[in-house]
C-alpha cells in the first residue's frame, strides 16, 4: 500500500464487527508504531490493555463501537514543560503509526480522548505526571464512512520573511 493512500483512505472506526483481533496483529501493530520520531529515542509511550470491567467502568457511551480491543497510549513523565510537550508529539506520532499499520492489515481504529479526564485517569489508574494520549478501540470495522472534505492546505500556509 503507497503510504499517502494509506494516509487519505485510513477513517475513524465507530462500529466493529465482533471478529476477534489475534494478539500477534496488534503486537506487530504496536511494534511498528514504536519507530514513530522520539527525541533522543526516549519512546515515551507506555500501553494499557483495557479488561472488561475497566471498560465497563469507563462507560463509553458506544462502548467504544464494540471494538473487541481496547488500550490506551499513555505519555511518561518529563522533567520540563518543553520536554512533556516532545513526548506528548511523539507519543501521538506513535498512535498515528498504529491507526496506519492497522489500517493496512484491513482492521481499524477509533482514537478517543476521555482518557483524559480526571475521573478516568483514575478508573485506568493513570500516575500524576503521564498524560493520557488516547483510548483506542481495535478491530475490524463493521462500516467505514465516507472521507469528509478536507480544508484546502493552501489556506493553512503562512510564509515568513
């Protein structure tokens, strides 16, 4: 698959089909999300895997579509603000890989911020300092929708003097 289809074609999964994800899949995954851009190769990024009664506690209101996994990407502590702020970027670059690696291999994902609300950090059990990148539901998609227009780049570009 050309990396820019894959960028253009990959959507937001919200309904899964009940086909089991093999462990191995997401570890391969989960390893290629690994090589995403990290400064000074700190691979900031820690996962959890997501039980049923975690879940259940979560209380997503779409139960995360019925994904048959769920994990979420957590960015480690760091020792400034300008370093939090690197390993936040970089942890979602890692997400990002993951949302394409599963995409190539015909599966999906729904990437959702709650994680990040105080009373879910504590329902993960999520340390002070680690910031929550996302909850990501994992499977094979029942639906994908249609891509929405996008805002022509163009339009975003600034040059500077």
């Amino acid at each position: 698959m050309m990396i820019i289809n894959a960028i253009k074609k990959r959507r937001s999964i919200k309904q899964f089909k009940s086909d089991p994800v093999s462990e191995d899949d997401v570890m391969s995954w989960l390893e290629a999300a690994s090589y995403a851009p990290n400064h000074r190769l700190n691979e900031p990024w820690e996962l959890l895997f997501v039980g049923v009664e975690t879940r259940a506690k979560l209380n997503h209101k779409t139960n995360f579509g019925g994904a048959p996994v769920v994990l979420t990407v957590l960015s480690k502590p760091a020792n400034s603000s300008f370093e939090r702020d690197e390993n936040v970027m970089a942890a979602a670059c890692f997400v990002q890989n993951f949302l394409l690696a599963a995409h190539e291999a015909g599966a999906g994902v729904y990437w959702a911020s709650l994680g990040a609300l105080p009373h879910n950090r504590s329902i993960l059990g999520v340390q002070d300092g680690y910031d929550v990148i996302g909850i990501l539901g994992v499977g094979y998609p029942e639906d994908v929708p249609m891509a929405k227009q996008r805002t022509a780049i163009a339009s975003k570009i600034t040059y500077l003097a």
